[in-house]
C-alpha cells in the first residue's frame, strides 16, 4: 500500500497552493490542530515525513504512513496504508480504499480527525 503515496506522483511534505479541504483534530491528542490540503495524496502519521503530522503523544499512530487521504477533484478517500492499527471512518474498519465526505470522522489510532471544508 505503501506504494500508492509513490505513485501519487507528489513529493512528500509538498502540497498544491489552493487546498480544497481540511483535516481538523477533535478527540485525542493536539484536538484542535488543523491542516489544509490539496492533493492528489496526503500522507497521514507521526512521522516527520507525513503531510498530517500527528506527532502529538499518540503513540498508536504509526511513525511511517499510517494512513493516506486522497483529493481527486471534490471527491475524497481515506486509504489504511499501513496494516495494524486499523483506520476507521465513522467507527468503519477501512480494509480498501474509502469515499468519504464533508464532516465525516477518521479515526488514527487514538486520534479521530474530521474532514471539513477550507
């Protein structure tokens, strides 16, 4: 799965100047803290390397990418790119990738974020 932010064909940390969406904290660690994003794939983690660095004491977020949103036009999907702990949207295993919409919940590890409107 991994392989799917390499052919994304956006570098890491490197993300387009309109963002489209945002991804906003609201129960874990950093609640509150927020990110812009454009796309085409956002990596998701507590690793540096990450575009959504969760790097806030959760250590059941995985360093690597844990998890990957993807931005193709107004249409958005959550991938679990690392096996483990699971990605849930909505209280849902994510085991493909997933469609998901305007103030729905991802939950990394003991982080749950929600997608919401820039």
């Amino acid at each position: 799965m991994t392989m799917l932010l390499e052919r994304a064909g956006a570098a890491l940390g490197e993300q387009p100047t309109n963002p489209v969406v945002k991804l906003t904290i609201v129960e874990g660690c950093g609640v509150g803290q927020s990110w812009e994003l454009s796309g085409p794939m956002s990596s998701i983690g507590r690793g540096w390397k990450n575009n959504v660095v969760l790097d806030f004491g959760d250590q059941t977020v995985h360093r690597d990418h844990h998890a990957a949103l993807e931005i193709d036009g107004r249409t958005f999907r959550v991938h679990d790119v690392r096996r483990g702990n699971p990605v849930l949207v909505n209280g849902e295993v994510v085991d493909r990738p997933r469609e998901v919409t305007l103030g729905d919940r991802i939950c990394v590890g003991l982080t749950t974020l929600r997608l919401d409107p820039v």
